[in-house]
C-alpha cells in the first residue's frame, strides 16, 4: 500500500500522535503503508524508540549512520542493541571517494577551519548515507525532543519534509530528560556509557565533548563554533546551512 506524503496528512498525523503513548505512535506509523525508517544515533533518545520498536515487533527498518568517527562506545552498542532486541540495525557508511575528495580539499580534520569544511564534512559522512538511508521511504522517525535545544523547541509530531518528500515523525518530541530515564530504568535499556561520563548528545567522536553543569543538553556538539543553532543539517533544511563551495559534497 502507498502511503500519502503531504502536508495535510503530516499536520493530521500531529494531531493523533499528541494523545498516544510512544507504542501507540509507532504502531500507527507503522500501519500507514508505505516504508518506515527510523535512525538511530544510539544516544538516549533512541535506544528508547529502538527498544519499543524491537519489543513489539513492529516493521520499522532500523539504520544508523556509521561515518567512521564514531566513539568506540557507540560502535559497540550497536552490536548489543541487536543482540537485546533480536533486530538488525543496518549501517550506513559514507563513500570513500567522498571522504578522499574532502580529505584534499580540506584535511582530515578540516572541520575545525570553518563551518563550511564542517559541513562539508557532515555532508559526506551523514547527508549522503542518510539519503541511502532513507530511499524510498515514506516515514522517517526521529529521536528530536523539543527539550534537547532553543532550535528544536517546537518541534511536532509530525512535519512534512519537502526535500526528501516523506513526513518526519518526532515520536519523542514532548519527552523530557527525566522521562526518557525512567522508560530506560523500568525496561532495562542498554545505553552508552557516555551519558554516564557528560555526554548527553553524541555525535562523531572529534565533534563531541563533555557539557559543563547547566549547560544545554547539545552544547557539547560542535562546541568550537559561535552559533547556538547549530546542526550537522540532518534536521535542518539544507537552504539554512551556510552555503558551501563544492555542492558536490
């Protein structure tokens, strides 16, 4: 069955999801037709979606994005999570002519120079295998709480993607930190390690740091830069990311 992707069935798909619990907004993508990715970062966020969808057996492709600079801890927890919830996680790696063609336009680690070689970089190692990724989809779940930062804060329950014709749905978008910890006490949720030590958004290893006491949850992320809004252009629409040289990263 073909699924409709539209702003009218986004902006009905937001309403009925406000009043279901997690398994129920799931579930319900899930019965729409059509092809249902979620990704995963592993971080908190999503082990909790993973968990739901594995605990239910519900047939929603689960893909993460492996961009080769990942922590340790993260790459390990992929192979626990399958393993926990009997599911395969497919991964998804950025090209290798890709990542030589900016290693010579911009070095290795190049993204620390300028918001344009740092998205250059996200472009290649993220962008790309996310639209491998989501090919052919019709649903695209996403771990995106209002609660996670300014630029996130209104974010719905579902919101049709133009660029990539399909509706992204934010089926943790009202949970807050405290909630998602006690779903992960009472249901026993394998997550990194990294939480544990300030880590409360992980993303590739060189781009993540450690947050300070009160600081946002996402300042750890690409700390070096000035603007308080940014992101790797996953969630963004790539028109409100800073121009880059070479499209064809």
């Amino acid at each position: 069955m073909t699924a409709i992707t539209d702003k009218g069935t986004a902006k009905a798909l937001d309403d009925q999801l406000a009043s279901l619990d997690l398994a129920g907004r799931l579930s319900l993508v899930a019965s729409l037709g059509g092809r249902t990715v979620f990704t995963t970062s592993l971080g908190i966020e999503d082990q909790v979606i993973t968990a739901a969808i594995g605990t239910h057996r519900l047939p929603i492709d689960v893909a993460t994005l492996e961009t080769g600079r990942l922590f340790k801890e993260t790459v390990d927890l992929i192979g626990e999570t399958e393993s926990q919830y009997d599911i395969t996680i497919t991964r998804y790696h950025p090209l290798k002519d890709d990542i030589d063609e900016y290693v010579a336009k911009y070095g290795m680690n190049g993204f620390y120079e300028s918001v344009e070689a740092r998205h250059a970089c996200c472009g290649v190692r993220k962008l790309k295998p996310l639209a491998r990724a989501l090919e052919g989809a019709s649903f695209w779940i996403t771990g995106l709480r209002r609660g996670q930062s300014g630029n996130r804060a209104e974010t719905p329950f579902a919101e049709f993607d133009a660029e990539r014709n399909l509706i992204k749905i934010n089926v943790l978008a009202d949970w807050d930190i405290e909630t998602l910890k006690a779903y992960v006490e009472e249901n026993a949720v394998p997550v990194n390690p990294l939480h544990a030590r300030g880590y409360p958004s992980i993303g590739c290893e060189p781009c993540t740091r450690a947050i300070k006491p009160g600081e946002p949850e996402r300042a750890g992320r690409w700390w070096w830069e000035n603007d308080e809004k940014r992101e790797c252009g996953l969630h963004v629409p790539e028109a409100a990311l800073p121009s880059l040289e070479s499209s064809a990263l």
